[in-house]
C-alpha cells in the first residue's frame, strides 16, 4: 500500500483549552445550539499564528470580474446573474461548510470561500444549496444546483455522469482516541477493528475494499459503521463503540484541534490519497455531465491560482498542503468498482 505519510497530528491547528472545550460542545451536541456557543471558540489560530474568524461576519476575498471568462458562462445563469452552489454537508464538517459560531443560518468554510472566489471571476453572485450528501448530487442531477463545491473527489465511477474541475488534493487519514494504540500504515493494521466511514463517499468504497482483501487472505475484517452524520460518529469515537473513523484529513484534523486537552482528545494515525494506492487524489468542482460550464469554472479556478487568492483562502484553513498547482478538466479519478 502507497501510503502519503504517517504522523501524530497530521494538518495542525492550535485552539486555546477554553476554545476547545466549546468547541466540542458543537461537536457532541450539533449545530442547533450554535448560537449559544460563548466567544472563545473564535480563538482558533492556523499554522501561522493567525486567529481564525468562525464567526457569520467572513470578509471573504471576491475577486473582480474577469470579462472574458464571464463570456463563456451559459447565457441562462447569466441571466439569472446567480450562480446556485450546491453543498452535501449535512449538519456540516469543518473545516469544509458548517455553521457560524454566531449564527448557525450563515454556513462557513473553505469550500465556501474557493466557491466564492469562482463567483466573482464570473462576475455571479454564489447562492448556496445545503443537502445531504445524496441530495448534493440529486440537486446536480436535478439542475437546482449548477455546480458542486463539497469536497468531492473525482473517481471513474462519477465521471460517467458528472464533469470535473479539480482545486485541491484529496488525503484521507484515521482519527482515534488518543490512548489507542492503533497504527496505520497499510489495510492490514485495520484487521479486525471497527472502523465508521460516511456512507456514500469514496472513503467508504476504499474501506470497503480494505475490508475485502482481508476477507480474501483469510484475516478477520473491518466491521464498518456509518452514522447519519460527523456528530454522530465523533459521540461514537469518544463513547469508544468504534476503534476509529476514516474520512477527509481536514476533518479529521480539525476535530483533532477542537477535542486536545479534553477527555475525548485524539489522535491521526496515518494518511493515505483519496484516489487509493497508486493515484493522487484530487478534490473538484463539479457538474452534471455535457454542462460547459464546467469550462469557465476551470478558467476561474485557474484565474484565482494565478493571482494568488486561491492560495490565501487554503492558507487561511491550513490546508495549504493540499493545493493544486493548476486546475484539471475531468484527470484520472479513484479506480471502478471491480465487477
């Protein structure tokens, strides 16, 4: 197994012992008491020292219109002059999309901010369509949503019906308690353990694989759980019913943050690409297939990674390590499901 690396942390983010305590009173309880949350959960600092604003007041980055690919935006949504975003966070996952501190009505996160950043090189203004993560995709089939920006990797599997332009690399790494002694470094240190993964994602379907290939060498294997949502599975990891959940590393590491210093503290184990053994994976836009938007999408993203914008946005989340040096019009994705 072709593994990117193994480490404590992983992505590191620094909380205060007040801010986190708060913050994992989201985690446990949801977002339904956001906006009781004291203030300290806005000391969140980066890599860089910076403080983290999670609060509804964002001053995102809205880059000019760039005439010449605003042009190649389909005449309707240039009529419509919004462009409908479509998002399948749930109840949220930071630091992707989820809740304000403040306001739970107002959605935060990076994905918000780089779909904000395409916005506004197509001179649009970005509405945003909250789903499940089923009903992200139904909203794209559906034409609710013109465009998916939801931490969606691209595999072979989804390019036969949706189109893709990718903005970010996908690794995915296991999160534990932090007195576990589990290690990962390859399938084999998952034999036997209880693992949840979010249903639907191309998480799961690596699990799944992991789980089969030690069902076919004859070891025990992977009992996998899936919960309705992150909230669910971060109540079962501190609760011990599951050794560890496998899923996004910036979720992952996030929660990490948010829970150090607490009872419920944690730990990443190890890290692997979101494409499996032998790809990179890659995070991207996303389309219903055939849609030429696709096209200016691209150029936008490529437009903001040229001037810099793009850069500050996943700096600003700590994930500059997973940036793209130019985006790709539908690469080599996560391998088929064997037949």
């Amino acid at each position: 197994m072709k593994s990117i690396g193994t480490h404590g942390r992983g992505r590191r983010w620094r909380f205060g012992t007040a801010a986190a305590v708060a913050a994992l009173s989201i985690a446990l309880v949801g977002t339904a008491c956001s906006t009781d949350v004291d203030e300290t959960t806005q000391e969140v600092t980066n890599v860089q020292g910076e403080k983290l604003n999670l609060t509804a007041d964002q001053q995102r980055i809205v880059p000019a219109k760039d005439e010449a690919i605003a042009a190649t935006v389909p005449q309707a949504i240039r009529d419509r002059g919004t462009l409908l975003i479509g998002q399948g966070s749930g109840a949220g996952n930071p630091p992707f999309t989820f809740p304000a501190t403040d306001d739970d009505r107002v959605w935060i996160g990076d994905e918000v901010d780089i779909a904000t950043l395409v916005a506004g090189v197509l001179g649009l203004k970005p509405e945003f369509k909250r789903a499940s993560w089923e009903g992200l995709f139904l909203g794209i089939d559906s034409g609710s949503s013109d465009v998916g920006f939801s931490n969606i990797t691209v595999t072979e599997d989804r390019k036969d019906i949706y189109d893709f332009a990718t903005y970010r690399t996908d690794v995915l790494s296991v999160i534990v308690p932090a007195d576990s002694t589990l290690k990962f470094g390859g399938y084999e240190d998952l034999s036997g353990k209880t693992i949840a993964v979010s249903s639907g994602t191309n998480q799961e379907k690596i699990l799944v694989g992991y789980a089969d290939r030690l069902k076919a060498e004859g070891k025990p294997s992977i009992t996998i759980k899936n919960y309705q949502d992150i909230t669910g599975t971060w109540s079962a990891l501190a609760s011990r019913q599951i050794d560890g959940y496998f899923g996004p590393n910036p979720i992952n590491a996030f929660h990490d943050a948010q829970v150090r210093g607490t009872p419920q503290e944690t730990k990443l184990v190890g890290e692997v690409s979101g494409a499996g053994e032998d790809l990179t994976g890659l995070i991207a836009a996303t389309t219903k297939k055939g849609n030429p938007l696709i096209n200016p999408v691209r150029a936008a993203i490529n437009k903001v990674i040229q001037s810099g914008e793009y850069q500050k946005v996943l700096q600003r989340w700590n994930l500059q390590n997973e940036a793209v040096k130019t985006s790709e019009l539908n690469p080599q994705g996560l391998p088929r499901t064997s037949s």
